[in-house]
C-alpha cells in the first residue's frame, strides 16, 4: 500500500473551526489511485468513510470519527481556452488568485473564503448574489460501489481489486444541471453519492486590475464584518425565505427590512441581532461573533458540545421570536 494510513489522529487541526476528536484511522490522498486505495482499505476492514476537503464548513463532534478519514489534497490546475480545469483539493484562495492571475473574472466574489474547490462545490459556496454553480461547466466525480451516506459516511463493502486496483468504482461527469445547485446545497450534499475529483469552470476574461480591485474590497469588508482573529467555520445558518405574508408583517414591525430583505430572502445574522440575549453570548469557548452574528467563533478553546448548545439556543430563539426555523449550512461530522 503506497498511502499511510495513520490511527488516532486528532481531527481538531484539519477544520477551521479547529474543533474535534480523534479519527480512527486517517490519510490524506493525492490523486485517484490513492483515494481508491484507501476506500479499498476501508472495504476490507470494514470502516466507515468520511471525506474530508479543507474542513472549513464542519464541526466534527469531541468523539471523533470511529472510521477512515480520507483528506483529498490532489491539487492539479490546468486552464485551456477559457476552461480552468481544478483538482477537488485545491484551495479556492488559489483558484481564484490564478483566475485572476490569468485575466478570468467571475469568483472575485470567492476571496477570503477558506477551504478546498471540492467543498466549495458540495456546498455551492457563494457571497455577494454569486456562487459555484453560476460558473461550473462539469464535475469529474469517483463513484463507490453504494452511497457516502448521511453526514458523508457509512461503511463501505469490500471491493474487488483489478489491473489498477479497484476495478468496481466508476469515474464519470455530471454536467452543471446534473448537479442540481441551489442555494448552498448541490446533489453532492443531498444524495452523498458521489467523490469530487475535479471541476471544470468556464469564465470570461477580465480585466486583471479591476478584478484586484473588487477583491481588495470584499477582502477589506470580510475584515470590517467578520472576526476574524478567533476560529469559526462560516456562517453557521442559511438565510431562511419567508412567504409574502410573513414578509409583510415583519417588515411592518422592523421598516429596515424593506431594504435588507431581499426576495423574500432575509439574513439570519441579521435575525439574530435583534435578540438581546443572543448578542456575544456565550456557551463554554463558544460564542456568538461581535462582528457578525451568523458566524460562532471559537475563542477559547471550545468544545463541539458548546457550539451544538448554542445554535440550539439560536434556533430555539429565533423561532420563538420570529417563526422562522433556521437551517444549518454547516455539515456535522461524527454525532
């Protein structure tokens, strides 16, 4: 076996939120063959699977993962035409700097936001009215032989080994309607069918100094309204869509909505700054950031069990207040 697979790893440093237990077993896979190797691995010993990309949309839970953790880092960009071609491990900090690098416009709107091209897609990440799926041409995807299943894992079956290793996993595309994106949501985060090995995105040409200058400015507003100092994994909830007449009546109580909600879209740190008792509050080393209420920060040594707490507290909050239920856009790993 040419990957290492290690036991025991504590998760915590891999996740932005820099929260989590250990991982049973872990490895980090550069390229295909060593990604079916590993689920190979995991076949045999019947293991669990959890895919793990840049970690900055996650709270993995102070157990950890009792499975194989496999850490996607194949990190290949090639740009043909007006096509830039990613590996899923890749970080979208540099995927935007080389489309900038290379007169693309298009994902300025991508600046500041951690993690891996693999996770931005799952997740159809996105600011500004803008997102993955607006610029997605294909996806190159690995399929297991059964499901990647609730919160990305379950155990997979032995698979049988062929010239190349696994001749029983399949690699194919899914075209950008066969993605099925929505708002922060894609079949890879409703279905966990499928392993992102790359992306092909097709974008304009720009002009590289107007593009430098949009960046310089959503990374300066990410500075003002984000804090930035202390951990976090993002915004924490999605905004929730009301119908007419709910809109109606809050914007009777709170007239700001008339400009800050958008069709019917309104932001949930902004619903959550209306709760007096939400404002910096605290669970344990986790609390509710002073810059922007949609994100929990991890200040002091949090555990996952203080952050669990307090959305819980959000959810129950703003429910009570508004009638909205609030949805989670992080993904949970190991409850």
């Amino acid at each position: 076996m040419s990957i290492k697979i290690q036991k025991n790893i504590s998760l915590s440093k891999y996740t932005s939120f820099k929260i989590g237990g250990p991982a049973k077993y872990f490895c980090v896979a550069e390229n295909v063959d060593e990604i079916q190797e590993a689920l190979e691995f995991a076949g045999e010993n019947k293991l669990k699977v959890f895919i793990l990309g840049g970690g900055s949309n996650l709270l993995i839970s102070d157990e950890g993962f009792d499975g194989l953790v496999i850490r996607i880092m194949n990190q290949e960009l090639r740009i043909e035409n007006n096509e830039i071609f990613i590996d899923s491990g890749l970080s979208l900090a540099k995927l935007v700097s080389e489309s900038v690098k290379n007169n693309f416009t298009g994902l300025e709107w991508a600046a500041g936001i951690p993690g891996t091209v693999g996770g931005a897609i799952v997740n159809n990440a996105g600011a500004f009215g803008k997102c993955m799926g607006d610029v997605v041409e294909n996806v190159e995807i690995l399929n297991p032989p059964r499901p990647l299943c609730e919160r990305g894992s379950c155990s997979v079956p032995p698979l049988k080994k062929g010239v190349r290793g696994i001749s029983s996993l399949e690699i194919g595309k899914l075209n950008n309607k066969q993605c099925r994106f929505s708002y922060r949501n894609s079949i890879f985060k409703k279905e966990k069918k499928y392993i992102i090995l790359s992306v092909a995105l097709k974008l304009e040409k720009g002009n590289q100094e107007k593009s430098k200058e949009i960046i310089t400015e959503i990374l300066k507003s990410r500075k003002e309204k984000q804090l930035l100092e202390y951990p976090s994994a993002g915004s924490v909830f999605k905004n929730p869509v009301v119908d007419d007449d709910h809109l109606a009546k809050l914007k009777k109580e709170f007239p700001e909505l008339i400009k800050i909600a958008k069709t019917n879209t309104i932001p949930a740190g902004w619903l959550i700054e209306q709760i007096d008792e939400l404002k910096n509050k605290k669970i344990g080393g986790a609390m509710i950031s002073e810059k922007h209420c949609n994100f929990i920060v991890n200040f002091n040594n949090a555990k996952a069990e203080d952050v669990i707490i307090l959305i819980s507290m959000i959810k129950q909050k703003v429910r009570s207040h508004f009638g909205i239920q609030l949805k989670e856009e992080i993904e949970y790993m190991g409850f």
